[in-house]
C-alpha cells in the first residue's frame, strides 16, 4: 500500500506537467505482433486518459512480411528499405487496414478493469500524410515506398484540441490519389517535428537491453551519441528508433524516447518516473547547471541540512540563503535540486570560492559534483579569475582528483576570513585556470571528459518544458549579509 502511494505521489509531477502537451508514439508492427499489446494499449489509453495529447503511428513491417511469406510474394529489401512493388502495396493496405482495425478495437476496449472503463475515447484517423515517391535512387526505382511531403498540422490538432487520439497507419497519400508506404519511424518522426511535439515515443523491442548499458547515465544520450550507436546497432528496429529519436531532436522536438513495448509498463516508468525505463535522447546535457531560484530554496536547504549531519558541509538557514541566493548554482532534475554549490568572489583574490557543494545522496557518482565544478572553472573565467578555491574537511581527495591542489601559504591568504576556522580547522585547496581567452575550450573539455552521466545532466529532463536561462537568476552583485560559512 504505501509502495503504491509513494509511486502515485512520485508520478503526480509528471502528470501534471504532460497534461495538455502532445506526445507522438510510433509502434512498430513487431511490438504490436507481441503478447503485450492489450496492455500497451491499455497504457496508451491512460495517457490520454491523463490528458496527453496522443498521436500513434503503427508500422506493419512484421505483419506485411508475414503476408507476403504466407502467399509466397517475393520482395525486395535495398538499404534496409523495401521496394514496393504493387502486390507489396496490396499486401501493405491489408496488413495496415487490419492492424488499424485491430487497434481501434482494443483503444475501444472499456471492460470493467480496463484502464478506460467508464470512460469513451474517439480515435481519429484520415488522410493526413501527404507523401511523395522516393523515386529512384542509384539506380532503384523503389516504387510504392514514399517520403512524407507534408503534414496536415492543423488537421491533426484539431482532432487532438477536441479530445482525440490520432491514429495513423504507415501510409501516406499523394495529389494524384497513389497510395504509399511510409517509414512509420520517419512518419512519427516528421509529425513530432511539424507538430513540435513535446515527445516522440519510439517503440522498440530491445529497448532495454541499450537502457541497461547507459544506465550510468540514467539511459540519457545526447543526439550524437543517438547517431553513433544507431551506427553501432545490429537490430533494425533499434537503428530505426535511434535515428528518429536524434532526428526529432535535431528538428526542435524536446526529448525523444526510446523504449521497451515488450516490456510491460515501460512505457508508463518512462513518462511518469524521475529514472525513466528506456533511452532518453535529448540535446545539451549542461542547461541544466544553472543559478538557483528562489523556488529552489527549499530544495538546497534540505540538501545542505542532510548534508551537514555528517559535519561535511555547514547548515544556512533558509534566510542566509535568500539573502545569499545569487551566489548559489543548482543542478535540477524534474524539479528536485540534485546538487548545489555556493560561488563568492574573495574580493581582490582572483579567486572564486566553491562552498556548499554537496550532490543528493541517490544522485552521486554521476559526475554531478564535476559539473558544478566545471560551471565554477567557466564563471570564474568569464570573470577573469585566476583560481577556484575551497575549503574541506572530508573531501580533499575528491577535489585533488578534479584538478585541485593544496593552497600555498601566500594563496592561502587569499582566502577570506572564515568565520568557522577556528571550529572546523579544514585543508584549503586552489584549482588553477587558464586566463581567459585560451581557457574557453579548456573549460568545455573538462565537461566533456566528465562524460555524461545521469540523467539529470540531460538538461531540465524535466517534469517540464523549463527554459533554462542561466543568466535569469538573481544578479552576482546581490550582496546582503555576507555567508559566514565558507565551507
Ligand atoms: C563529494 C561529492 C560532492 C561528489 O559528488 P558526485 O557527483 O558523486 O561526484 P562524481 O560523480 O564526480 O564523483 C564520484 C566519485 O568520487 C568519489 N568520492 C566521493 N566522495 C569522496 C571523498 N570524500 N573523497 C574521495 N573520493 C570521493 C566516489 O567514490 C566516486 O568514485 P568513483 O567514480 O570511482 O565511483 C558528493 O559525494 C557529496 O555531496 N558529498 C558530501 C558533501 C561534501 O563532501 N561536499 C564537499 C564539501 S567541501
């Protein structure tokens, strides 16, 4: 019981934040083909039940290649993309119209104990793909298979304003009345990006098996990385899936998810918890990293309360915090602040004091804590400062492992007074920076070096769409009470 509670409650942020926003799911036919339909679409009817706005785009690869096998019709695969010759299309449209079919039904489905029982959804189709021949390409005609041409935006939102779900089959329809095989990837992909959806959800059977090797990372890669293990990928529908998820992303569309449909209730870990179940391609993992707000007080008071419990960092009470806030750096993930550091410029030093660093305890090993530390190399740069400086009691080994190195006796007196030295005697430690000019790339390395790990190093992965403006929070020359703790 409170297992359940704690989920639901853990889950309200999200739900609260994808009411409204439109979410594209392509489902290939092989996740369709498996057991776990019934209850992916079951899960598929939540969403819209919690107010997402759905599109779903089928494929019927699996189902086409089984009728062509059935009737013994040869076809051609070039380049992993089939040619379509009449009696494929044929074939196509009746493998599309009876999966169409067959979705409507289950999305239809409102047995007692059925996610939509009690409730009516409409599920709209139609013609809105325009798509043109691919034409020849090296010298093969590969006949009924299209591109999409256009998308009618205006079309589908309509249907999505007046609170239905969208289902289109892989097909699209050209001026001239031809009928043509799309990508249902491409498809997903291309109306994600017309739409400016806030998600493209892939489907793909081995989802979780990519998931468990960026796990590290909380399974968030960044659209390059998409494209090299699309490269990588040996299962077509994985490659297919990493393609449109970086190429969504490349489009402008937020976060392109790539997830298990075999597995039940992945799709549901992977919008409704902070971890997610699958692979998150989203852009710039550093946003992120960005001045605290006064909505994030409370979340670095607590970060920083737990934290001095272990004698590791020292308590601010939430009024030396807003007075203080300006000098303060946040890592957030889905709104909770995952990290934080205090900057303070030593005044005539030309050094930049990192204090309050501490990393959620669930969040550590990620390479958070090297993030901060890198914001603070690149805002002390920007300042033209020559060092970052710290006090420590516990954590020296972590900073010398950053770069850091014990501070001199004449830097030392760089530092500021401490108003806790002579309570808490501590190891003062100076990383060194380049000078401005040619320290930009260095900066930028170090963060690359760090790698990406975690999820929250995604950029505001977020319970959501949060722009991220460094530059929004309070000014640096906020100065109030000064922050009597250095530590
Ligand atoms: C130290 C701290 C900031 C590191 O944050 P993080 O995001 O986990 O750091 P990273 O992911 O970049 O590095 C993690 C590595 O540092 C190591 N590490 C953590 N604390 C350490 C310490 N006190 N001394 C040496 N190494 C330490 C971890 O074992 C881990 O090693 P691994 O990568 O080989 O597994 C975090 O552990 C923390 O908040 N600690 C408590 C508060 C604190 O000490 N703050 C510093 C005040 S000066």
């Amino acid at each position: 019981m409170s297992h359940f509670l704690q989920s639901l409650r853990d889950a309200a942020p999200y739900i609260h934040a994808h009411r409204g926003r439109t979410f594209v799911v392509v489902a290939p036919g092989s996740v369709l083909a498996s057991a776990s339909q019934a209850a992916l679409l079951g899960d598929i009817a939540l969403l819209h039940a919690m107010g997402v706005r759905v599109v779903l785009v089928f494929g019927a690869r699996a189902q086409l290649e089984q009728r062509l096998e059935e009737r013994g019709i040869a076809s051609t695969l070039v380049g992993g993309v089939r040619v379509t010759d009449e009696s494929a299309l044929h074939e196509l449209q009746a493998a599309a119209g009876a999966l169409l079919m067959q979705l409507m039904g289950g999305l239809s489905q409102r047995l007692v104990g059925s996610p939509m029982a009690g409730a009516q959804m409409h599920v709209r189709t139609g013609n809105f793909v325009e798509a043109r021949p691919m034409g020849l390409i090296d010298g093969t005609d590969f006949g009924f298979s299209g591109r999409v041409l256009d998308v009618d935006q205006n079309g589908i939102r309509q249907a999505l304003a007046a609170g239905d779900m969208v289902l289109l089959p892989p097909l699209g329809f050209s001026l001239t009345g031809e009928v043509f095989n799309l990508s249902a990837h491409a498809l997903g992909g291309a109306i994600a990006a017309r739409l400016q959806a806030e998600k493209l959800v892939v489907l793909a059977p081995e989802a979780s098996a990519l998931r468990q090797r960026y796990e590290t990372q909380g399974g968030h890669v960044t659209p390059e990385q998409a494209e090299t293990l699309a490269g990588e990928e040996h299962d077509v529908e994985l490659k297919a899936a990493l393609l449109a998820a970086k190429e969504a992303v490349r489009e402008g569309v937020r976060r392109a998810h790539v997830v298990d449909g075999a597995l039940d209730g992945a799709l549901l870990a992977e919008l409704f918890s902070r971890d997610g179940s699958g692979v998150l391609v989203s852009a710039s993992p550093y946003d992120v990293v960005r001045r605290a707000r006064p909505s994030d007080i409370p979340g670095i008071t607590l970060l920083l309360k737990q934290e001095a419990s272990h004698g590791t960092v020292v308590p601010r009470t939430r009024r030396q915090l807003r007075s203080t806030l300006g000098r303060y750096i946040v890592v957030v993930r889905d709104g909770l602040v995952v990290a934080t550091a205090a900057l303070t410029e030593e005044p005539g030093s030309g050094l930049l004091a990192v204090s309050a660093l501490a990393v959620h305890p669930a969040y550590r090993g990620r390479g958070l804590a090297a993030q901060v530390v890198a914001f603070a190399s690149e805002e002390a740069q920007r300042q033209g400062l020559l060092r970052l400086g710290l006090r420590t009691t516990q954590t020296e080994h972590w900073f010398l492992s950053q770069g850091f190195r014990r501070a001199t006796p004449d830097e030392a007196a760089l530092f500021g007074q401490d108003a806790l030295a002579p309570l808490r005697p501590s190891w003062l430690l100076v990383r060194d920076l380049p000078a401005a000019g040619v320290t930009a790339g260095v900066a930028s390395v170090g963060r690359a070096g760090q790698g990406l790990r975690g999820r929250s190093a995604v950029g505001p992965d977020a319970v959501e769409p949060r722009a991220v403006d460094p530059e929004s929070a309070a000014p640096r020359s906020e100065t109030i009470d000064p922050d009597p703790s250095t530590l």
